[in-house]
C-alpha cells in the first residue's frame, strides 16, 4: 500500500471515529437511566413493605395486650414496638407481669374479644386474651367506664370457675384481684386444682370507696357495684408437666414430704404434704430452685406478684396437701434441678384443749368437768388484782372466767379456733389468782367475743397451752431429674 492508501484510510477512520464515540455514550446512559429507574421501583417497594408493617406493627400493639408483649422482646423493633404502644394498659402489660412473659412471648395465648357490661352497664369487663393449662387460668383484662369516678381501686372478689359438663366449683376464692385504675389492663391468675375445657367465670366487682366500718354501708353486699359472667368453650388446656419427688426431710420428729411437682407455663406448683398431727401447725415453708450450675431459675421472693411472709402463694391441695406456687421454669433449659429449703415457720401446742361453757358455767379438761365462774364485761383483771394485758385493756365486750387450776393442766396462753384444721390465736400466759384457798385461771376473752350477744352464752369457748409461730433455720437440698 503506498502513501495515498493509507492517507485514504486514516482519514475513514477519522470520520467514522465519532459515530462509534455517541453510540457508546448512548448506551451507557441508557444502562445507567435503567439502574436508576430500578432503584427507584425497589425503593418504592421496599418503602411500601416498611409503610406496611409499621402499620401492622402499630395496630398489633395498640389492640392486644400478648401481641404487643411478644413484640417487644423481638430483636431490632422490640424497643420500637414499645415506643408505637400508645394505650397506657398495653404498656402497662409489658411492664408488669414478668412471671408469664415467656408464656406470651411464645404465642401461647389465646386472643379474644370478650366483654360484659353487667346488669347494671355501668362498668364493662373485657377479656383481652388468656391461657388455660393444667396450673391456672391466666388472662388480661380491662375494667371501663364513662363514669368520672372520685378514686380508682375496684376489686373483683366472690371468684368462682364452674366446670359446665358437670355444674362443678373448680375454683373458688374470696380474694380481691384488683383494678389499679379504671382503662389499664391488668393481669389475673386463677390456680385451680384441675382444669376444664368448657367452664363459666363469675365474679363480683366492689367499689373500694364503700367499707361497712366507714358508715357507707353495712355489708359486702352493699359495696357490690354488679356481678358478671363469662363463658369459654373448647379451651385447648397447654399440658403441664408432673415430676415425682417422693422425698422427705424431719424436723422436730416430724416428716416434712415433698410429693411431686407441676410444671406449666404459666407456674410452677410444689406439693408438700405435712404431719396429720394437730398439735404440730406449718405456717410457712422457703425454698427456691436452681439449674445444675448452680444458678437460681426459680424464687418465690422474687415473685412480685405474691405476698405473704416468704412472698409465695400457697394454698391447699384438693388431696389435703399444700401446694406452693412459684415462677414457672417450663422455659429453663435444663434437666436437673435442687430444691433448696431454707426455713421453716411452724408453732407446736398441747392438743389438751380447754373447753368453756359459759351458759353452764363449767369447764371441760382432759374429759373432767370442772366448775367456773363467768363474769361480764363489767368486769376486769383489775377487779382480781391483776395487771391489765395490753390486749385488754378496752374489756368492753368481753367475758372474763374464773377456771380452778388442776395439777396437770398447762401453761394456756392462746385461744384455739378449729377453723382451717385448728389454729391458735397467741396471746400470753394467763394469769393466776388464790381465791378461798383455791387457785384459778384468770381468762378474759378478747373483743370479738361479745358477752352482751346471747348466743354467747351457749357458745364453747375452746383455749390451749401453744408456742408463737417461730422461724427456724436450716438448709435441705433435694437433687430432682427432670
């Protein structure tokens, strides 16, 4: 090729040299509006699904107290989820209540709309959701009212459970659940001794401001502000767990037997079963639970919602046991367990009693009738010499007995009442007086006995020698595989 050929070509090139430079300038911005056009539909998108379930969020928490308890433990939008709840009850259900957080975080209850306006209308009780397993009857509720009301604290009291197959009391209680303030969900549990699927709930609701002692009213009846009723049907009962334990320990020659335990998700129940000797009375028994390491996953003085001396709530079995219950350790990763028992509070008295007859001015001691003399209220320790007792020191309404002492008769110093199986009252020693050469026991009962109501007179007074309920220490551990 000479000269001119290359010339030719070069200048070709040079001409077609720009062409070829805007058709790549094109399609890089062709590739570069679709990439921006694709961002912006994801973005669309995405800001979509964000609007979406921010609003979901949102209505989730504001209307269900579980939904927004199991929101709030969620990594990432836990503390968001708290931040959206608007509805001080629902907050208020997140806050309190620890003891069944696992329980609701797992979804295990039962959402539902339930309410009762009562006879009344004056107050409406809604049922936010619940869980029924073979421990309790846990729900939320919400007490409303348009009432402009002078103070808050209603109490729902008079609980009843019915078992609806068979018209059976399942569960019954005089206890208060109470309402802190009208419109903030609270919590309830109901231990029952056994569950059922098809039950009815019943209740009365009393007003806090109305008590027989403030001249308002004269009963209970009275402070009764409506009375309502729920029915569940179908309720799926979340089974429990049952370990036997079988183990025992003495104290003071009497055998102190744990028989098994209850493990739900909502508690934990320990069956103790004491002496059947009535002269031997528990009041309290603490212990707690740990895991196999050592760490404590389970103490009832750490159970807020409870109160008591040793913060547990312990009630009678329906086999005579008494069942202790605890924070549940259903959620506890682990197969061992220790029970730790660390006290004891019980009193012992002489089962002797001494039985008073005031209409038949006579007394009853081991099978020997003795004669007494019953003064009234007119009378005092002071009209024999003695120093008034600081529990008598107002004898209004009292009766005061005149008991000759027998050799063999006890120091009595507490007054006996059979109620709850037999319980003493513990006063102090009753005093002692020489009267015609003969001595006697000075006992003026207290205020509650009311020698101006004539059914006292035919009333059998009943008194024994007993100690004060008193705290012993010690320290008992059972190894447990679950």
């Amino acid at each position: 090729m000479n000269i001119d050929d290359e010339l030719k070509n070069l200048a070709s090139e040079a001409h077609e040299l720009p062409s070829r430079m805007n058709i790549d300038r094109i399609r890089k911005t062709a590739k570069r509006r679709k990439t921006i056009h694709t961002l912006i539909v994801t973005g669309r998108s995405l800001l979509a699904f964000i609007c979406v379930s921010f609003l979901s969020l949102f209505i989730g928490v504001n209307t269900s107290a579980s939904f927004a308890r199991a929101a709030s433990d969620l990594p990432l939008i836990g503390g968001l989820s708290e931040a959206m709840v608007l509805r001080q009850e629902i907050r208020d259900s997140i806050r309190h209540n620890k003891d069944i957080e696992d329980a609701v975080t797992a979804g295990d209850f039962v959402e539902v709309s339930m309410s009762d306006a009562g006879n009344k209308k004056l107050f409406t009780y809604k049922i936010d959701s619940y869980l029924a397993d073979e421990a309790s009857l846990a729900f939320f509720s919400i007490l409303e009212t348009d009432l402009k009301l002078a103070a808050d604290g209603f109490s729902c009291e008079n609980i009843r459970i019915t078992d609806l197959k068979n018209n059976e009391i399942i569960y019954r209680s005089q206890n208060a659940e109470c309402f802190n303030k009208c419109g903030i969900a609270s919590f309830c549990q109901l231990y029952w001794d056994r569950p059922a699927t098809d039950f009815a709930l019943d209740f009365d609701l009393l007003d806090p401001n109305l008590y027989p002692d403030n001249g308002l009213c004269t009963s209970e009846k009275d402070r009764r502000v409506d009375s309502y009723h729920f029915e569940f049907r179908n309720v799926q009962i979340t089974p429990s767990e049952r370990v036997e334990l079988d183990r025992a320990f003495t104290f003071k020659d009497h055998d102190i037997r744990f028989t098994h335990m209850l493990i739900s998700e909502t508690a934990t129940k320990v069956f103790v079963r004491f002496p059947n000797d009535a002269g031997f009375k528990v009041s309290g028994l603490d212990f707690y639970i740990t895991d196999e390491n050592g760490e404590v996953i389970s103490d009832p003085r750490q159970h807020n919602s409870y109160s008591g001396n040793n913060s547990y709530k312990a009630c009678q079995a329906a086999d005579g046991s008494m069942c202790y219950i605890l924070p549940s350790i259903h959620y506890k990763d682990t197969k061992h367990i220790q029970i730790h028992i660390v006290s004891i509070s019980c009193r012992t008295y002489d089962t002797r009693l001494l039985e008073v007859y005031p209409a038949d001015k006579t007394a009853i001691f081991d099978g020997r009738k003795l004669p007494i003399e019953v003064y009234d209220s007119s009378y005092s320790y002071r009209d024999f010499g003695l120093k008034l007792q600081p529990m008598f020191y107002n004898p209004e309404n009292s009766l005061l007995f005149l008991i000759p002492k027998e050799e063999d008769m006890p120091a009595f110093n507490s007054f006996y009442s059979e109620l709850d199986g037999g319980t003493c009252t513990y006063d102090l020693e009753y005093p002692t007086i020489t009267k015609g050469g003969k001595e006697y026991i000075v006992i003026q009962c207290q205020g509650q006995f009311h020698a101006n109501n004539p059914k006292n007179l035919t009333t059998c007074y009943r008194f024994a020698s007993s100690e004060d309920f008193e705290n012993h220490r010690l320290y008992q551990r059972m190894e447990v595989d679950l």
